[in-house]
C-alpha cells in the first residue's frame, strides 16, 4: 500500500483487515526501501526516576498505587545521565532513550 497524506476509510478498514504477517511483511519491504536491513541502530533505554508515580495506570508497574515490589528511586542528578549517555555512546549507541516515572514534565 502507497504512502497516503490523507486515508479513506476503505483504505483504513483494508489495512486493518490484513492479516498480522502479511502487515509486518509489507512493512519490512517499505524499511527496506529507505534503510540499510544490515544496519542495526544501538540505542539504550535509562530510567532517571523509578516508581512511585502517582498515576493510575493499572499495566505499569512504575505507579506508587500498586504493590510491585519495584523499589523507587529519586531523579537522578544531571551529571549521572550525561555519565550514563556518555558510557552508551562508547558503548555504541546512537540513540540515547530516557524514561521517568511521573505525571508532570
């Protein structure tokens, strides 16, 4: 299916109606079109607030809510994340992902 700026309905209710590997196939050939499939993009993940949110998102175990056994932890500071990025970048990363556990920015 061509990229579309604006979809139909019927072009909507097509592509829901696909089966699951025929989607994930078609979306491998479209990857394929615009990257290298040998490249692989190293990134890293680093939660800088554990628990303790005060949401209520019932599948998440990060919500103070809910007995999880997950320990909070306070922010962390800002040179402990530039640490962290720094150590991911030597380690290869390109791509250097934080999560917090919080309702607010």
């Amino acid at each position: 299916m061509a990229h579309h700026a604006r979809w139909t309905m019927s072009q909507v209710t097509e592509l829901f109606n696909k089966p699951f590997l025929e989607l994930m196939f078609e979306a491998q050939q479209v990857h394929r079109q615009h990257f290298d499939p040998r490249h692989v993009q190293v990134s890293t993940l680093l939660s800088i607030k554990t628990g303790a949110c005060p949401e209520d998102c019932k599948y998440c175990p990060q919500s103070a809510r809910y007995k999880t056994g997950l320990e909070s932890e306070r922010l962390m500071e800002v040179e402990q994340v530039l640490d962290s990025a720094r150590k991911a970048k030597n380690a290869g990363s390109t791509r250097f992902c934080m999560g917090a556990a919080w309702t607010n920015p």
